[in-house]
C-alpha cells in the first residue's frame, strides 16, 4: 500500500464514522450513501466530470464538519443532510442526468468553487435547524443544485437561505398550494375554500395560525393570493394562492412535492 492509499482509507474510515449517526434522520440510505463515497476516491469509481466533483465535494465536507465542535444532534442532522444529498445525486446520476457544466465546481483564481461554498451553506442550515423534517429537503436542495445550470451562485446562495428561513409547516404550505394551483391538473383539486375570510369567523387557533403562515410568505412575495392584495390575513383565499419566483424554484429544488401526505392533510382540514 503506497502513502496515498493510505491516506485514502484514512479518510474512507473517517467518513464511515462520522456520517454512521445519521441513520437516526436518514435510515438504510445511510448505508449507500457511505459505499459510494468511500469507494475509493468518487472520481475512480464514476468517471472523469462534474459527477465525482459533487461527490468529492460531500466527501470533502464530511471531512471537514467531522473536525468541527458540534453537538450530537448537529452531527447527526449534518451527517444526514449529506447522506440525503450524496442518495439523491448517485440516484440521478444512475438515471443518467448529467450534473452542470458550467463551472460551478472549479475553483477561480480569486474565489474558491461555488458548489463548495452552496454545499456548505446547505449542510450548515442543516446543523442549525431544529425541524429535523427539514433535512431530508435540504439535502435534495444540495443535489438538485449540482444539476441546475439555470441558478448561478448568488441565486443558490439565496434559495439556501430562503429554505433555512422557513419554517417546516411554511415549506407545506407551498407544497400544498403548488399541487392545488399549478401541478398534477391544479384547479382546487384539494377543495380549498373559495374565498376569503372578511365575512366570516376565522375562530381557531389552528387555522389563525395557518393563516398567519400564509400572509407571512405572501409578504415575503413568495405566494400570490390570486391577484388580491393580503393586506390582512382574513385577505387569505386558499384556492387561489400559488408559490411565485424564488418559491416555486423551491417547491422544484427541494422536491416538495414528496412531503408526506399526513403533513399536508391537516393543513388541507383546516383550509377547507
């Protein structure tokens, strides 16, 4: 064995070892994730191209967020959002989907690679966030990032921030209103109310609450409400109110269109 192969299953060791927690978030897809980065180097396994620079990239985090101070469940939440990734781009990549090709994973002279610095930024929205829910979603965000010549730096640096922002029952909330509205037929096909709540009792906490959700991604002009204005959040018509802009790249890129139908039928309950 020469010294770079030993260093290798230095590393390959070290990988297993600090992503293994996460099966608590991630399950069996753990499992895979970590065979297919301790293969030996990504690049050996995959072929020349941007495909093993996603996965060295991941592997290279895992080294590196290993070294860090983090608390148990910031280790598990951030080894889970790179197993999710790591799953999702081995799936898409067997699926024959070609990862971008516009440089997003070469470093610049004066700028370290921009997939580095948005992969970062996923995996620490990842130990920061408390809604474990969320990290499955933002490890779809990573992957589908790394296919998406369509979103430069600055506009996956500010979908990051948009899906570490939101709260989990937000993200439901333009999942729910992308399948009413615009996805899969849309045309109310969940039978939200038909109008708003100026003349009639919004009692409840429940739905005061929802409602509050709502007009808070309205006033973020991540929902429009069909052409009315929400001055107040009795303003809210559900049937009409879709994800707009950065939103629906969201609803795209973190795949929310998987949310688990229990998540959502409460919230289709309380907007009926």
């Amino acid at each position: 064995m020469n010294f770079d192969d030993a260093v290798i299953r230095e590393q390959d060791e070290k990988v297993k070892s600090f992503l293994q927690p996460s099966t608590d978030i991630a399950g069996a897809t753990t499992g895979a994730a970590i065979g297919w980065l301790i293969g030996g180097p990504p690049g050996a396994v995959l072929g020349a191209g941007a495909g093993p620079a996603a996965a060295w990239t991941l592997r290279q985090l895992a080294l590196e967020f290993r070294e860090r101070v983090l608390g148990h469940r910031e280790e598990v939440r951030v080894g889970a959002a790179i197993t999710f990734a790591t799953a999702k781009i081995k799936e898409k990549l067997e699926a024959g989907e070609q990862p971008r090709q516009d440089g997003f994973f070469t470093d610049a002279h004066d700028n370290r690679a921009a997939a580095k610095e948005v992969f970062e930024g996923v995996v620490l929205a990842a130990q920061r966030e408390a809604e474990e829910k969320k990290v499955r979603l933002l490890g779809n965000l990573l992957a589908n990032l790394a296919f998406e010549e369509d979103v430069d730096r600055e506009q996956a640096s500010l979908l990051v921030k948009l899906g570490e922002d939101l709260a989990y029952r937000q993200l439901c909330l333009l999942a729910l209103f992308a399948q009413n509205t615009i996805v899969g037929g849309g045309n109310n096909r969940f039978g939200l109310r038909a109008s708003d709540y100026r003349a009639s009792e919004s009692d409840g906490m429940g739905l005061i609450m929802v409602l509050q959700d709502a007009y808070a991604l309205y006033q973020r002009g991540l929902v429009g409400n069909g052409g009315t204005a929400m001055i107040a959040v009795t303003d809210a018509n559900p049937s009409q109110m879709m994800p707009v802009g950065a939103a629906f790249s969201l609803f795209n890129l973190m795949e929310l269109w998987t949310l688990p139908d229990d998540d959502l039928n409460g919230l289709i309950r309380l907007l009926r």
